[in-house]
C-alpha cells in the first residue's frame, strides 16, 4: 500500500484540556450532499479514544511548505499540538474549537457520525459543519513509499 500516493493532512481535536493532533494520510470524501469525510487512525492510539470522546475535530490539509509540520505530528512521543504549532499562524474552529492551520490548502471542522474498527485502525465517518477560511496555496503534500512529495 506504500506505492499508493495519499494526501497528508493533520487532524486536530481540543478535547477541553489540551490539543491533540496527528499527521493522517488516510483521509478521504465520502460523500458530497451531505458532505461527510472519513479519517482513519491507529485504534490503540491516544488519537482515536480522544477523536470517540469529543466527537469533533478539525481536518488541516497541508500543502508542500508543510512538510515540516507533517513530520513533527507524526512523530512518537509528540507534545500538545498547541506547542507543536506555536510558530505557525492558526486559529480554532468555530464549531469545534479544534486548531486550523491558516496556512493549509483547505481545512473543515467535522462531527463525528459513525465508526467502524476495521483491523488496527478506526474509521470515523464526519459530516463536515465548516470551512474555515485558510491561505495556503501551491503544490498538495502527499506521501508515497514512505516519502513526503510535492503534486500540482
């Protein structure tokens, strides 16, 4: 599955004490009208108990000069995502209060609709309840094989 190209975005959930985040590659539409996304994460993972706890978070799809900021949501033993993004302009989500990264390429604020456990991962089906207005322009950041890359 490492040779499929797939978009990088960070997912991000204020759960009222803190901010989490994490780097996500398995993002996808699922349905235009009513507009309704899925984001699947590592089951055993912080992310998923606190995704299932909320019920909402943000979607912040990054663009190549984003690189960066992918590779520190990814990384094990990450702090608070508020610290992770100290340096980079946001603001939070009108309806979710999640962090949006104003320099992203699109970014939507989600509830959470269904979940399904399919093998190690959860699947959280959203309905999309916002568009924050973000500036980020130019080439997508996806990863392929393990690598990040740039695609027009």
């Amino acid at each position: 599955m490492s040779a499929v190209a797939t978009g990088v975005t960070v997912v991000t959930v204020a759960d009222g004490r803190d901010d989490i985040g994490a780097t996500v590659t398995a993002f996808g539409s699922i349905s235009a009208e009513p507009p309704v996304v899925s984001v699947s994460v590592d089951s055993s993972g912080y992310m998923a108990e606190v995704m299932a706890e909320v019920g909402a978070f943000a979607v912040n799809v990054l663009g190549s000069p984003q690189k960066a900021l992918a590779g520190r949501f990814a990384a094990e033993g990450r702090p608070s995502a508020r610290l992770l993004v100290a340096n980079q302009p946001h603001t939070r989500g009108e309806h979710t209060r999640a962090l949006v990264l104003e320099e992203a390429l699109a970014a939507m604020e989600c509830r959470v609709r269904h979940t399904v456990e399919v093998g190690d991962h959860t699947v959280f089906f959203a309905d999309v309840i916002g568009m924050p207005a973000v500036r980020g322009q130019g080439a997508a950041l996806v990863r392929r094989v393990g690598r990040y890359h740039a695609i027009d």
